[in-house]
C-alpha cells in the first residue's frame, strides 16, 4: 500500500494552463492574491482525476477532504493575458493528503507562485475527522502507479 516515501519518489503531477482573465486582476492591473488559490484548486482537481479520485469520487466513497491548511509564496505578479502553467504534486498520503504547487509563466518558465494545500478525510455521514488516510486514496494512488508499468 502507498506510504509518503514511495509517494514522493514517484512524484505524481498534473498541470493545467490558465490565461489570465481581466476580472482576475486588482487595481495595481496584477492577479488579486486571492485568485492564485483558484489557479491552485485547477490543478488540484486535474491531479485528482488522474488518479480517478476527484470530488465525487471522494463523495461516492464516504469522505469529504476539507481543506485545513494552505500557504502560498508570491514570488512575481502574473498580469492580464499572460499564460500560467500551474502544477500540483502529491506530497504525502498517509494521515493527511498534502499537494504541493508552482505556477510559473508558461512562456519564459519564470517562478511566479507556490505553496501547498493540506486536506483531511471527514466522512460524510457524520463529519468525524479521520487521523488516517481512508485506504481508498491510498488505493487509487497505488493503481495509478501500477498502471504506469
């Protein structure tokens, strides 16, 4: 079964590209901060559905995964019309599910944002937090990199 270590040699990643709309800027003309957590979800929810474990299948399986914990670096602004490539990466999957993140222009490469998420499992019918990973995401993340072979 998947534990940290074989997770973070395997590095499982997906990305996503966004094109900075207009209604995502401030009045400095440069992405609200605020915005980059969306950018962050995007990918997210590409590296989830590559392991087939997205939001409903999460639901279909008995768990909410709440966010608990976020941090986010700015590093650079992104402004209007630029192309992000924003990246997310499983961390860890043992007793918490932790994704790391980089959003970086998508033409020069330059660093612009990076941070991480960090969620737990709560069932569904009740809310009750659990201490250990379910062993569906365990399981799902196992598969895929079976798969790989």
């Amino acid at each position: 079964m998947m534990d940290n270590k074989t997770l973070e040699k395997k590095a499982i990643a997906a990305e996503c590209f966004v094109e900075v709309p207009f209604f995502d800027l401030d009045p400095m003309n440069i992405v609200w901060h605020g915005n980059y957590v969306k950018y962050f979800e995007q990918a997210r929810c590409e590296l989830l559905r590559k392991i087939d474990y997205d939001y409903p299948q999460m639901k279909e399986s008995g768990y909410y995964w709440p966010i608990i914990d976020m941090r986010l670096k700015y590093i650079k602004p992104a402004n209007f019309g630029e192309k992000l490539l924003c990246i997310a990466t499983f961390k860890e999957c043992e007793n918490r599910l932790k994704i790391n993140y980089l959003i970086q222009s998508a033409e020069s490469g330059e660093k612009l944002c990076k941070g991480y998420t960090v969620q737990v499992a709560v069932t569904t019918s009740d809310f009750e937090m659990q201490l250990v990973s379910p062993d569906i995401l365990k399981q799902r993340l196992t598969d895929y990199i079976s798969g790989l072979s």
